[in-house]
C-alpha cells in the first residue's frame, strides 16, 4: 500500500468501557502508529498498564478483532490468533503488556499459510521465527519504555518485511469498508460492492483473515454497538440497532447476547451502574 492507511479496526472492543477504553485509576490503554514503511501490514502498537494495591486483582475483558496479534507478556513473546469469543485478562499488582496489532490480513506474509490455521491460537513467536524471536523478548523485556519497544519490534519486522502481496491490500479495502460504510449490512452488499462471488470471498478471509466476512461485519458493528450503549446510557437500544444495520431487532438481541453474554438491556444498565458487566 502507499500514502496515508485507512483504519481497518475500531478503538472498541474492551466491554463496559466508556468511549472505548477510557483511562482509569487502576488500568490504562495506548495506541501508537506503526512507522510509515510498515502501515500496509500493520494497524498499530499497543500498552496496557496496571498497578493495583498489594492483594487486589483486577479484570478487563475484550471482543477481539479480527486481528493478529505480536504480545510481550511477563517476558514471553507470543502470537496470538484472531480469538472468536470474548475473553476476561485478569491483572494483579503492577504490570504492562505491550503490543503489536497486524491488519486483518496483514500477518499472513509474515505466516506463510492460512491465518485460518492459528485462528483461536496462541503460537511462542520462536514456533516462526526461531530463536531470533526470544532474543527480540530478552530485549524488549530488558526496557520498559515504550519507544523503545516500538523501535526494537519496528526493526524486527522490517529485517523480515515480506514480498508485497496485492490480495492483502484486496483485503485491506474489504474489511475497512465492512468498518466504515453503513450501507454494508450482509455479505451480499460485499459481493457486489468489489465483484466477486460469494465462494471467492470466503476463501480470501478463510486465508487472510482466519475468520469469515459475516463475521467481520458482525463483530465491528457489535462493537460500536457496546460502546454506544456504554456511552450514552439514554439511547435507546433499538435506534442503535437501526443505525448499524440490524433491521430485525431480535437478531441484534441475540447476535448482542451473544457475543457480550448480557442482553443490550442489562448491559447498559450494568454501565450505567459502573458494574463489571461482563466476564468470559
């Protein structure tokens, strides 16, 4: 890809959150653009930091994207797979984790085969990349700071940039119109917006992505969904569903239930009490 990259993921998906992932007095998340060179693969980094009071524990769950993710935790560099369902990152005392979002798409240079296959999956980085892989862990776990972390994964991936792929772009165009355009609601609109048949379409995100296209789509409108509702706790449900594209209002009550595991109701009654609403 070249010139300026258009997002390709959301800032949602940490549950019962307000405005995504707001900072907090015991947790907070950072976003920080890839380099020029690398934003046709990947999307952005990422921090998540914690302290907590000695004997406390503390939880943030998350509906992933469809994203490959490179995580620095506890000293161990893994990959993780696009995760289907929601899941509860449970964190004590203090701590941070560090990471690496790939666009939907953008890890299968790297991977050399279907993202389908690690789909649900956490890989040790070395399982690809050898003992390179741990020394790259050593050294980031050897500087906590941020831009040097950036900077140590940065020259990582540039020293194993892959050959360009067009169907990555191909892809990249897809999955950010199934983020930004409303006027998508079924894969159909899909099909016809970029012409190509149903069958072509499901073996390009079963290769690229590792999820399928009805999935993408229900997932990044289930997201704004979340965060609407923890957000204005005055919205009515309903509306928010038109608003995304779900016309039958009972497929939204359960594709919403579920994925988040409370109705829309409960959910944003949950927020509105500042409840953890959520667990996996």
């Amino acid at each position: 890809m070249n010139g300026p990259e258009i997002a390709t993921t959301s800032e949602y998906g940490v549950l019962g959150v307000r405005s995504g992932f707001a900072e907090q007095s015991h947790h907070l998340l950072e976003r920080f653009p890839p380099a020029a060179d690398l934003a046709s693969l990947v999307e952005r980094h990422w921090v998540v930091s914690w302290e907590l009071p000695p004997g406390r524990e503390a939880s943030i769950t998350l509906l992933p994207h469809p994203c490959v993710n490179l995580v620095l935790d506890a000293g161990r560099l893994a990959i993780s797979g696009v995760g289907e369902e929601r899941f509860t990152y449970v964190y004590r005392g203090a701590g941070r984790v560090f990471g690496v979002k790939f666009r939907p798409g953008g890890f299968l240079p790297f991977l050399g085969r279907p993202v389908g296959d690690i789909t649900r999956r956490v890989l040790p980085a070395e399982q690809l990349w050898g003992p390179s892989a741990a020394a790259l862990a050593r050294a980031m776990d050897a500087d906590e700071r941020t831009d040097r972390r950036i900077a140590l994964v940065e020259e990582f991936l540039r020293a194993r940039w892959p050959p360009d792929d067009p169907q990555v772009r191909f892809v990249g165009e897809i999955v950010a119109a199934l983020l930004h355009d409303r006027t998508i609601s079924r894969v159909e609109d899909v099909t016809q917006r970029f012409a190509i048949t149903p069958r072509t379409l499901q073996r390009l995100f079963a290769r690229y992505v590792g999820v399928s296209p009805k999935w993408v789509l229900r997932r990044y409108r289930l997201h704004e969904a979340a965060a609407v509702l923890a957000d204005d706790h005055r919205r009515q449900w309903a509306d928010v569903a038109t608003e995304l594209g779900y016309f039958d209002q009972s497929h939204f009550i359960r594709d919403f239930t579920r994925a988040i595991g409370m109705t829309p109701v409960a959910y944003a009654e949950a927020c509105r009490q500042n409840l953890a609403p959520v667990s996996a």
